[in-house]
C-alpha cells in the first residue's frame, strides 16, 4: 500500500496537479476572499440588500429598542436570536457568530 501511493506521488502528473492547486489557490485568494464582516454587518446585509426589511420588520427577534441597540453595535446577538434570525433567513447560526 505504501509503495503505490509513493509511486503516485511519483507520476508526472503530480507535478501539473501541483501547478493547477497553486494557480487555484492565487485565484481563490486574490477574487474570492470574504471582507471581515461582523455579525451585525451581515444581518444588515441580509436585511437590507437581500430582504429589503427594515428594523421594524424584526418583531421575532426582540423587541425594537433591543433590535436598535443590535444594529447600532451596542448589544450582541444571543443564542436566542441568532437561531431565530438563521430560521427567517435560511442561513446557518454560524454566519452570526
């Protein structure tokens, strides 16, 4: 067993499957890098460009000073919230976390 992956290893092919990972991974990094966004930003990605919901549309999560105070960065999402959010935007609870 040891021998045929090591004569895999071996084939000329390996090479070229070197040079297409590399050239994928360049690409990947350079067109495909995901910003450093927060939870809150992606909610209000999700409402806004995705959903077109305003704050009052949020009832679900909490009440609207809660909600306010999530958007303008004062209070964090809890557990709660975060599932309901990834239940109204079909998304998984790991995008707000």
């Amino acid at each position: 067993m040891v021998r045929a992956i090591q004569d895999t290893l071996k084939h000329p092919a390996m090479s070229l499957a070197d040079i297409v990972g590399d050239l994928i991974e360049d690409y990947e990094t350079l067109h495909l890098r995901s910003p450093d966004t927060t939870d809150i930003d992606t909610l209000k990605f999700l409402m806004q460009q995705q959903h077109g919901l305003k704050q009052n549309d949020l009832t679900e999560i909490d009440s609207q000073d809660v909600v306010s105070e999530i958007l303008s960065g004062k209070r964090e999402l809890n557990i709660r919230q975060i599932r309901t959010l990834s239940k109204q935007f079909g998304v998984s609870s790991a995008t707000f976390v």
